[in-house]
C-alpha cells in the first residue's frame, strides 16, 4: 500500500451512520438531490486536496478539454484508495442501496443491490468493470464541466456523491454545482444546488422516479458545474460502481 493510499485522514465512517437517511430519502424524492451539510471538515478537506499533485494516488488524468466534457480536469483514484474514501464508500452504501433498491421497485426496474459493497463491486469485476471511479475535480478560472451523466460500464449503482473540498468565496467564485432534470412531456428544469465548504450532495447517477397523476415514471437527469469566475474550486467525487 503506498504512503498517499494511507494517508492519515480522520475516518468518517461513525458521522455517516448518524445522518438522518428519512429526510435525506425524502429530499432525493421531491427535490432530486439532497445535501449533507459539513461531511468533511476542513481538515479533511485540504488533504485531499494536497493529494491532488501526487500522481501515485491515482490511475489516470483527464483533461475535459481534449474530449469536450468541458474545461478543468480531473483524476480517478488507484485501489487502495485514500482511506476517508473507503471509509464514506463503505459507509455510505447500506443506507443508498436500499433507496436505489426502491427506486428501482419504483420504476419497474428488475435490478436489487446487496446490501454489501464488497458483493456489488464483485458484481461489476464479474462484468469487466474493475477500475476504481471515486475521483478529484480541479477547476481554475474560466473552468467548467458539462452537462452529463456518470455511468461507465452495463453495471450502474443510481446514486453519487460530491463533495466541495474548496470554499466559496474565499478559494473561489462562480463555479455552481449544477443539475437538470427532464421530466416527460414537459420542458427541462434547472437546479443550482447551494454548496458550502465540506457539504456533499447526494445525486442520481442517470434517473430518478416520479409520481405522475397516473404511475410513476422515470426522470432523466444530468449534472455539471458552472464557469469558475476566479480562484481553484477542487471537488471529491463518490461514485460506487467501477468502470470498464
């Protein structure tokens, strides 16, 4: 294990187990999104981001602008991944898996997650995908990120997390976390998700249910970041299958 991959970052894993998982399942249901205020703290917060020079701590580098995913980059961390990662990814799967598995009732969808990360993460090596997704996004002035969607492979666990690792205001302007939602027959609707410093959101992935007045039915949705006006705006992404 390299000295990054270990990394004395205080586990999170005891905060997770406390958060109030109703009012967050009812946020995602009339909101699409739900925001876990202070998830990270600010210590936490500046090691990740002094990780982000340190190219053994993770398996690629993506510059969007050379694939139209924007402007700014990214990179995906290597297994074993930094420890307040795993800690959150372990922690925070139980809780998400049995909203997507309602979801998924929801939307006629016949696909249930187990209850364990471990065994999902089986489940997508068992489909060829095996590289770790969790990730840190930089952003410099004028930078931003596209709309989109992060799948990756067949396998697709429905929920995400980001988490602002920078301070608005302070680290940077502009730069809002951004989402649309496209219901059926209807025009897209915009949200501009307030982030403060160390709050995560939890998101869809692709889509999401909604009660119609007659069944429900299924809502795309896509997300993004505005233009950076000025200042680095760093982010952790938490993603929970593993890429092709």
């Amino acid at each position: 294990m390299s000295d990054v991959a270990s990394a004395d970052i205080a586990p999170q894993s005891a905060q997770t187990a406390q958060l109030d998982w109703c009012h967050i399942a009812n946020e995602l249901q009339s909101e699409g999104f739900a925001i876990i205020p202070s998830m990270l703290d600010s210590t936490a917060c500046r090691q990740l981001i002094d990780l982000y020079p340190k190219d053994d701590a993770f398996r690629s580098r993506v510059v969007m602008a050379r694939h139209g995913f924007g402007r700014g980059e990214y990179k995906y961390f290597a297994y074993p991944l930094p420890q307040v990662v795993q800690d959150l990814r372990t922690a925070l799967y139980p809780s998400l898996c049995k909203i997507a598995n309602r979801w998924n009732d929801a939307m006629r969808i016949d696909i249930h997650y187990p209850a364990d990360l471990q065994v999902f993460l089986d489940r997508c090596h068992a489909a060829g995908q095996t590289r770790p997704t969790p990730l840190l996004l930089k952003y410099e002035a004028d930078d931003f990120n596209c709309l989109h969607q992060d799948l990756y492979g067949e396998t697709v666990f429905p929920l995400q997390i980001a988490i602002l690792l920078s301070e608005p205001g302070r680290d940077f302007k502009g730069g809002e976390f951004v989402m649309t939602e496209q219901r059926p027959r209807m025009q897209s609707r915009a949200m501009v998700v307030p982030l403060q410093h160390g709050d995560g959101v939890i998101f869809p992935v692709r889509q999401r249910p909604v009660q119609g007045v007659k069944r429900t039915y299924r809502v795309n949705l896509r997300h993004g970041v505005s233009r950076v006006l000025s200042g680095n705006r760093h982010t952790l992404g938490i993603i929970f299958h593993d890429a092709q």
